[in-house]
C-alpha cells in the first residue's frame, strides 16, 4: 500500500505532496497507519512546523518548505510510529512520487462565490514582476483541507506538472497548495515588539513641517 | 520613452499630476519654485519604476534634490508599491505617515504577519522596508495626524508669491485610538493562515490632506471612507475643516470613487460648485471602482471628472500546449489583463485666480 492510495489521508497527503511538488523526490514505500495517531500526529506536525518558520525573514518558511533534508526528517518523525517501513530519498526509478512542474503560479483569493472562487495570480514559472492573471476555480474540485484553508486573502500555490506515480505511470496534475501562517508563541511575538521598538528609538523623528 | 508633451512646469505654477494605473495611485505636487512633494506610490508601464519617478526623469527634473517630502496615506499595497524605491531616490524627502503605524505594535504585528511564505507584495513588506531606509543618517521620519502641516512655506519663498501649505486632515484621534486597541487584541491572536491581508486592514487610518496655496485649494481625498461616528472619516473631516480656507477647486475623490466613501457634505461644504474631479480606478476579482453608478454622481457633482486609465487591456498570455490543456480540463477560467498607468495632470498658471490647464496622458480619460 502506498501513501497516496491510502484512504482518509487528506491531511498526510497535503503535507506530503508540499515535499515533492516542487519536484524532489522522496519515497513512500508501504505503509501501515493508525488514523487516529495519525491525526494526533499531525496536529503536533502542524505545530512544530509552524514554530521552525517563525523567523524574520519573509522567505523562510517558503525556503524550509523546500529543503528537502529538513521535511524528509520531520515526515519521519511523523510517519515511524505509524509502521511507515521506510521514507527516504532514493532513484527515480521505483516506489517514486513526484511532481514536475510545467506552469506554477502563486495567487490570493479575492473572492469566494457560491460554486467558485477568484484569486489573483503571479506567475513564478515566467517570472512576472506583479500578478496579471485572474482565475476563477470551480470549488467543486477542491478536497476538505483546500476547502478549510479556503478565505479571503489566503494565498496558495498552482501547479499545472507532470506527476510520476510510484508504479512508474505518468499523469498530468493541477494542483492547489494553501499556505499556512507559522504559529508564534506569545515570547516571539513580544520579541518583536521590543525590536521594532528598539528600531523606532534609533530613528531620527521630527515632527516640524516639510520645507 | 518620455512621453509627449512632457515639460516641467514654471517656477510660479502649481501642479497636481494624479497617476493611476487601475489597481493604485500616487499623487506628485509642484507647490512652487522647484519644491515637489509625493503622496503614495504605484508603479509606471513598466512594472518596476514608480509612476512619480519616471515622470520627473521624463521632466528632466532630479527627485534626488527636488522632492522635500513623501507621504504614505497607508500601508495597503495599491498605494504603497514602490514607494521604497521613492524614499530611497528622494535622499532629500522626509518621510511622512500616520502616528498610529508608527506605534511599535502595529509594526510588530506586521513584522510577525509578513512573516509568510510568499512572494506577493504585500503594502505591510513595503512599509517596514520604508522603515529600515529611515534608519540612515539625516533621513527624517515624522508622524501625521488630523491638522499636521506636513509642508509649509511662507510667500517670499515660492515665485508665485502665495503662503503654501499641505494640511492632514485625519485621521481623527478617535479613529486613532480605535486603531491602537484593534492591533493590541490582534497581535496576539493572529490568524494561522497565510494571508495577503489583514483584518485591520481597513481605510480609516487614511490621511486624507489639503493642498492650500493662497486662495487655492485642492482636496486629496486618499482611502478615507465615511463612517457614521461624527468622530471618524469623512465626518470628522467636516466637523473641523467647515467654514476654514477657501472651497478647493479640484478634488482626487476619495477611495476610488466608491459609494462608501462618498459624503454630500463634502462637496457642498469643502469643495467648490465648479471643482474639477479626478478618479484613479480599482480592479481586483471582477469588481471594479468606480462602478458606473459611482462615474454618475461624480460627474454630476463636478464641472468636469477625469479617470486616470478607462479600460484595462486584454493580455494575449500563450501557456505550453499541455498546461492549456490541463487549465481547460481542471474547469478553471483564466484571464490577463493590464491598465496603462495613466496621468492627469492639473496646473495653476495663476493659482489665486483659479485659471487651471488640465491635460490627459497614457489613457486617462474625461467621462
């Protein structure tokens, strides 16, 4: 059995195609798994993930998304105790799920309708400076997790790429990826706050009309 | 290219070019004698260079020593972007912006909000950008609120010979405070999606201002929105401006020239019968501003309405064959679409007489 073809996994299987969309490959040899740990499990993954991108660089989280090391390692710990024989980066050859991508574009939703949502969107694939694309998608073809994720404002990911399955076939995917906010604990978010307020002190500020 | 008919004005006109290129605007005023102040930033055709910048090269005209001050109204991104890139030409310009962002939560709410996986502009990134400019030696940073003069020169200084200023008109103290207590209970309660907007991302802290030379005066309306509060938009505006200085005789409406910014007294008691009226258009998602309802009662109110860019332009975007196929299998319908930037621009050849000279570029439009 392998990961993709395992049933009421929408939250794994969200959290694992992160690790490969961007077309690293990682296998999913069989798998055992206890939906409830599983559930529990994810809840602590969420968490920790959240935590270890909580810093001030605004790509970082963006970046620890694509570093292959640190996801392997922390689906790992996700998937052990749940019977998971094996996770690991191996040849593209076998037990193999991957996503190539042809066309990614990152959007944010500016409106939810009754049967669609619209965003705006920034093509990453062409290099757009500033989003000129607009996109409705038909809500119907989103699953539970894309669907709590869903609001105003939210931004995401399109991938429009060419998925090899583990048994070798081959198939073309649009795929949708919600970004979560990292978590911060209330010390970061006070750690903050006295460094700005220690930026703002350093400034020179002066209150008399411009001339 | 510098565009057509492109000269500086004279050191005794007064000018207000509005640029807008359908999703943000910025406002560049000459007050006089080579003194030139930037209100907001959006960027030019090009995508990269902010409108005002590009339209002081195309002058011949140096921002580096010629512009004394920028104003950011607020931080939302379709009045924001580039404005970075402005501060960092303009090494001569103080930086002005609303007292309430420049309380440590506020920033600090941005700092942790914009911590986000995402390359979308986002105004909160543009505005700790802003920030950390400021932080360089002689920069100077100043904080506005309702009755700020954030620019003042008496009549020997300017050739036109008229007592000039630039005059906050909000945001109110209450709308202020109101603002603080927001970002207080939110800081510690940020959503855990990520998000290209915030909850407190509303236009009540928009510095709505009056450009007053002599008997001229000329209203900039930014976001501010009308609330009921007498104490906040719109209302609070009128409370404390009615009756003082001359009725301005040109207005850019505010907040895209929405309903919801809109208020009677505004153009019975601070404009002028025959106030000339300029618009920049907003579009995201479908939905447009102003509608053409909004264009209706504009132009009713005014002697003549101008938009800065009327039509966007349908882009011809040619994806790999396979992603075109795929786009029309997943059911998703997919448009491009642009605005020019464009530009109205209105000078005062005489500014106590009122005389003004009112030309259109790069698609703005009369309607």
């Amino acid at each position: 059995m392998t990961l993709h073809s395992l049933t009421n996994q929408d939250i794994f299987d969200s959290r694992y195609e992160e690790t490969v969309y961007s077309g690293e490959k990682v296998a999913d040899l069989d798998a055992k798994v206890n939906y409830d740990d599983y559930k529990r499990r994810s809840r602590e993954f969420n968490k920790g993930e959240r935590l270890k991108t909580a810093s001030h660089d605004p790509d970082s989280a963006f970046k620890s998304a694509s570093n292959s090391n640190c996801k392997t390692e922390t689906i790992n710990e996700l998937v052990a105790p749940m019977q998971l024989r094996a996770v690991q980066k191996i040849s593209s050859r076998s037990g193999v799920r991957s996503l190539t991508p042809l066309m990614e574009w990152e959007g944010s939703v500016e409106a939810i309708e009754s049967d669609e949502f619209v965003a705006r969107l920034l093509n990453v694939t062409t290099g757009e400076l500033l989003p000129t694309e607009e996109a409705s998608f038909p809500l119907s073809e989103l699953n539970d997790i894309q669907r709590d994720n869903l609001e105003v404002g939210a931004i995401f990911r399109w991938v429009i790429g060419l998925q090899r399955l583990p048994n070798g076939n081959k198939q073309r995917v649009s795929e949708l990826f919600f970004r979560r906010l990292p978590a911060h604990s209330e010390r970061e978010i006070n750690a903050a706050v006295a460094s700005i307020g220690m930026q703002l002190d350093a400034l020179d500020w002066d209150d008399a009309p411009s001339r | 290219m510098p565009w057509i008919g492109m000269t500086p004005p004279q050191d005794d006109e007064v000018e207000i070019s509005v640029f807008g290129p359908g999703y943000g605007e910025s406002i560049l005023i000459h007050a006089g004698s080579g003194r030139w102040i930037v209100i907001d930033s959006c960027l030019a055709d090009d995508r990269r260079t902010p409108a005002p910048l590009k339209y002081m090269s195309d002058i011949g005209l140096d921002a580096s020593t010629d512009v004394c001050a920028v104003v950011a109204t607020h931080w939302h991104d379709d009045h924001i972007k580039g404005l970075s890139a402005i501060l960092r030409a303009c090494v001569k310009a103080d930086y002005w912006y609303s007292a309430a962002l420049t309380k440590g939560e506020f920033l600090a709410f941005l700092a942790v909000h914009d911590n986000q996986p995402t390359t979308l502009d986002r105004g909160g990134t543009e505005m700790l950008k802003c920030l950390e400019l400021m932080e360089e030696p002689g920069r100077k940073i100043k904080r506005l609120l309702e009755d700020t003069l954030v620019a003042d020169w008496p009549a020997s200084r300017l050739a036109h010979g008229h007592a000039t200023r630039l005059l906050a008109l909000s945001p109110s103290s209450k709308q202020f405070d109101q603002f603080l207590r927001m970002i207080g209970a939110e800081l510690y309660e940020l959503p855990l999606k990520a998000k290209t907007r915030l909850t407190a991302g509303r236009n009540d802290l928009s510095i709505a201002s009056v450009l007053e030379v002599g008997a001229l005066s000329v209203l900039l309306g930014a976001d501010l929105e009308h609330c009921q509060d007498p104490d906040l938009g719109w209302a609070a505006v009128i409370h404390n401006r009615s009756g003082k200085g001359p009725k301005s005789a040109a207005i850019k409406v505010p907040h895209h020239g929405s309903a919801g910014a809109h208020h009677d007294q505004v153009w019975s008691e601070l404009l002028a019968e025959d106030v000339v009226s300029v618009v920049t258009p907003w579009s995201l998602a479908g939905k447009k501003l102003p509608t053409e309802t909004d264009k209706v009662r504009i132009s009713s109110l005014s002697k003549a309405a101008y938009i800065t860019a009327e039509k966007p332009q349908t882009l011809k975007k040619r994806y790999p064959r396979a992603v075109t196929k795929h786009i029309r299998r997943s059911r998703v319908e997919i448009t491009s679409s642009v605005y020019r930037c464009g530009h109205v621009r209105i000078r005062f050849p005489e500014a106590d007489l009122g005389k003004q000279v009112i030309e259109l570029f790069n698609g703005a439009a009369q309607y």
